[in-house]
C-alpha cells in the first residue's frame, strides 16, 4: 500500500498541471500580500482562492486522473491485492500531492506573512477542502464508467457547492421568511463545506459583515468555539462519508 500511495504521489508531482497550478497558487499569494501592507486584507484577498480555484482544481483533476489511470487500476486489480487497499492508496496519493501542492502555493506565502491564528485556520481549511473534493472527485469518477459524464457531475458538483447553493438557500429563506428558519439554515450550511470553509474563516477574522446569514446565525447559535467545532466536524465528515461511498462502489463494481 506505501509503494501504491507513494507511486501516486510522485507521478502527480511530476504532472505540469500540478506543477502550474502550485506556481500559480503561489504567485497570487505572494502578489497579494505584497499589493498591501495589512495582512489581515492579504487573507481576505486569499479567501476566494482558497474557496473557489482550490475546490475547482481538486475535483477536475482527481476526476480526470482516475480515468486516464483506468487501465493502470485494471492491472492492479488483476493482482493479488485487496480492492480496499487499491482505492485507498489512490485517495492517499491523489489527496497527498494536491494537498502539498496547495501548503507550498498557499501556506508557505501565509507563514511568512500571517503566521497568526487566522492564517493557519485559512491553511487547514485550504487542505481540507483539497481533501473533500478529491473524496466528491473519486465518488464521481466511480459511478459512470463515461468520462465525458463523469468529468460534468464534477463540475456540476463545484457549480453547486460553490455558487448555485447560495441562491437555493436565499430562495428557500424568501419562501418561508415568515417561519423561524434559524435552525433550518445551520442544518443548510453543513451541507455545504464550501461555505462552512468560508464560516469557519471568518469566525476566526470576525468579520460579520461577510459572514453572510448563514454564518451570522452559526455564530449567534453556538459562539465561536462551539460553532468552529461543530463545523470542523461536519468537515470531516464530508471527506470521510464521500469517500467511503466511493470505496463500497469500487469494491462491487464489475470492472
């Protein structure tokens, strides 16, 4: 299994992509605490990077590489190893090298700027979405075998969780402004960990301002340590269930 992950992580390192994507994650960070001397405005600067490009790049390339290594996952299969072991190795290495890649392009301009509570939270939570959608990414990839379709429930996926669900919860909260819908929002937000990164952020900056009602209502709810843990835990949660979903498929599915 150490063989598989670390086969996996160096064959990502050496792909342009990744190698581009870690220059470019790099340069933006560098450029953007360089443009201002507060950091605090740098981090809000690195927060539609980390939220959205982090997201979008996690998820297109894990799925695309799971399919250009279908023949590679084929031959391993045929041998005498565990399915189980195949796929995790697969997560490991893919969630590894993408996760590097975003602390050396993103952390390492944020330690030497704003090495302070809030910039390290930034940096565990540019991680762990890396994490989550590379989990979405291989659940996606496993239930077509069209890569065409499984590359657009991809994007669909990140169109959804990044853009589309603000809307949806707007209209639901227009529709029913006249019932309490507190309760209802928190339970809306852990189902997004976009947005529960972006409330985890800036609880940490507290800025109410652009926490957005859904965050407004987490922190009023719980208070910022409550509310920080619960949503870390939701987090989780979503880079756990995804990818063992994914891993019940692989093990059933007739290749």
């Amino acid at each position: 299994m150490k063989k598989m992950i670390k086969y996996v992580i160096t064959d990502i390192l050496r792909n342009k992509i990744v190698i581009a994507y870690t220059l470019f994650l790099l340069a933006i960070s560098l450029s953007v605490f360089n443009l201002d001397d507060n950091p605090a405005k740098g981090l809000l600067s690195l927060l539609n990077l980390v939220l959205i490009i982090v997201p979008l790049v996690s998820i297109v390339f894990s799925t695309i590489y799971i399919y250009n290594s279908s023949e590679f996952i084929e031959l391993l299969v045929s041998q005498p190893l565990k399915r189980k072991k195949i796929w995790t190795s697969l997560f490991f290495g893919l969630s590894g090298s993408l996760t590097l890649a975003v602390l050396t392009g993103v952390g390492i301009p944020i330690v030497l700027y704003s090495s302070n509570i809030t910039g390290l939270v930034m940096i565990g939570m540019a991680a762990l979405l890396t994490i989550i959608f590379v989990s979405i990414a291989m659940l996606a990839a496993v239930i077509t075998r069209d890569k065409a379709k499984g590359i657009g429930v991809s994007i669909l996926l990140w169109l959804y969780f990044s853009l589309l669900f603000d809307g949806l919860a707007l209209f639901i909260l227009f529709q029913f402004q006249d019932y309490p819908m507190e309760k209802a929002m928190i339970v809306m937000s852990g189902l997004n960990p976009i947005d529960l990164g972006r409330i985890l952020i800036l609880l940490k900056m507290d800025i109410s301002a652009l926490m957005g009602y859904s965050g407004a209502i987490f922190k009023d709810s719980f208070g910022s340590n409550l509310g920080f843990a619960l949503a870390l835990l939701i987090m989780v949660l979503w880079a756990v269930i995804p990818n063992w979903l994914s891993l019940r498929k692989f093990s059933r599915k007739d290749l």
